[in-house]
C-alpha cells in the first residue's frame, strides 16, 4: 500500500504540515450525506478548519472547547456551523505526525469512507509530508490526571514517549475483554491503529437509524457484531475493536495535540476522551 511504503516522521517531537493538497469525498456515518473535504498545508501549529464555498475566508482552528455532542461520534460547534464523526480524520493527522494542516469541508460530516483511519492515512501519503523546521509543541504533563465517569476511566501521566493503551468489555462473546497498548511512532499508527474499523451491534441498528443516526453505516464501512459472531468478516486483526478505540482515542486527544505522556483508557468513550483532551489542554504545551 502507498501508506505503508511511505516516509512517516521517526516520532512526534518535530512539526509537520502537508506538501501538497488532496481531495476525498464520501458518505457520513449518521448523516448519510456525501460530503467534501480537502486536506493542505498549514504554516500555523494546529489543525484549522473552513469551508470549501467559501473563499478568503478566516479560518478556524479546532480545540477541545468546540466539543458540542459525543453520541457515537466527537461533533464540534463551529463559527461555520456543527461539523461532525472528526475523530477518524484527525486521528490519521496526528497518527502519522501531521500537527498542523487545512480542513476545508462541504458538509456537516467528515466522510465516513471505510470506517477505519487507513483511506486518510493514504490521503496524506499522496500529499506528502513537509518539515516545518519548528518542535512540537506537545502537551506536556505536570502530573498524573486521571478522569472517571462511572465504570470508565482514562488517565494521562509524564512520560518521555508517547504510550498509549486502551481496554474494553462487552458481553457480546465475539468481542469479550480486549487489552491492547502500544509505544506509539507514525510508523507503529500506520501499521497497527489506522485500520482498525468503527464497530456497532445487530440489535442496536434499528434503534439507532430511528433516533436519525447511522443513517450513512453499511457492511462495507463497519464491523458489525450479532453476538458470538460478525455479520462481515474477516477482521483485519484479532482485537480490532479495541485497536479501533485506541484509534479514536488519538483522533480526540488530537483536539489538544498528542502528549508526550502514557495515555490509558478503560472503556473509553468519546466524551471521556474530548474530557481528557481538555484537562491536557490546560496544562498549556511544552516550551519551543
């Protein structure tokens, strides 16, 4: 594949943009609509995001604050209108070591294309990459924080890397407990996380499409459980599931920039996840 041959930076600790720009368009995953979307580069740390209908524009740069609903997806409040499912796209940004960059989008929904982060990985191996010459400025840790909400938990403490590592349970027998965790480098997301796939269940599908969501979910962009097995395997790893949180982990840690820090979450969730991106976004970044 074109991502796994390409280039990635050795680790995160330099600022990258994106040489050129690249186009993609798809379905939403709860919106059903086709959308839009051009990746370019940025010469200002962080990811900033406009519209592509709207020329000369001023362009807005995303952080945590802008998190409006996270029901099965992270959705932000823009000054250009809601703008929704980001967590897949910006995971592949700062997966593979791109801290700032242009989002221009016709929609509401970043498109869904198939449910992993590996179609963006692609996208941005065929813009290629550009040294920005500047460090990182990462989020860096005073201290442990560690955030709960019920059973769920996630937690963040000084490290000189960047680990990373998430747990799951379900009583569906096809998933159960998964445990996976990793010393994260471009190269590591590339290969282990990007294609992971977005998961859902059987008896849940009807439900949700009444409520208006999923309006966009196929078997061709989602793994779909029915109890002890998959209506559309094979699976791309044994524990893609859990590979796939950890993907949306980063894609919501990236509001704030990924921290040098050992990241864990036990039965994460998007809310828990934009929850600690906000902590570490107050603890300021490290010094250039």
């Amino acid at each position: 594949m074109v991502a796994a041959s390409a280039s990635w930076p050795a680790d995160y600790s330099q600022a990258w943009t994106l040489k050129g720009s690249v186009e993609r368009s798809g379905v939403g995953l709860h919106s059903g609509a086709t959308t839009r979307l051009r990746l370019q580069g940025s010469d200002r740390p962080g990811y900033w995001v406009g519209r592509l209908d709207r020329p000369g524009q001023v362009l807005q740069r995303l952080e945590p604050s802008q998190v409006s609903d996270t029901q099965l997806c992270t959705a932000l409040q823009l000054d250009q209108g809601r703008l929704a499912t980001v967590e897949h796209l910006l995971s592949a940004l700062a997966g593979t070591g791109v801290n700032q960059a242009e989002i221009l989008v016709e929609g509401e929904e970043i498109p869904l294309m198939d449910g992993s982060a590996e179609p963006w990985v692609e996208a941005i191996a065929e813009a290629g990459l550009q040294l920005m010459g500047d460090r990182n400025p990462q989020p860096l840790l005073d201290g442990p924080i560690t955030l709960q909400q019920g059973a769920s938990f996630a937690t963040a403490l000084p490290a000189s890397s960047l680990r990373i590592g998430a747990a799951i349970e379900f009583p569906q027998p096809a998933i159960g407990r998964q445990l996976f965790s990793i010393e994260l480098t471009p190269a590591t997301y590339v290969s282990e996380i990007a294609p992971a796939r977005t998961f859902g269940f059987r008896d849940q599908v009807e439900q949700l499409r009444a409520a208006g969501l999923i309006q966009g979910g196929a078997l061709d962009n989602a793994l779909v459980c029915d109890g002890d097995q998959w209506l559309n395997p094979p699976l791309r790893f044994v524990d893609e599931p859990v590979r796939h949180k950890l993907l949306d982990l980063l894609g919501d840690l990236a509001l704030a920039g990924l921290p040098q820090a050992q990241v864990f979450a036990y039965r994460g969730s998007h809310g828990l996840h934009t929850a600690l991106a906000a902590a570490l976004a107050g603890q300021g970044p490290s010094a250039l």
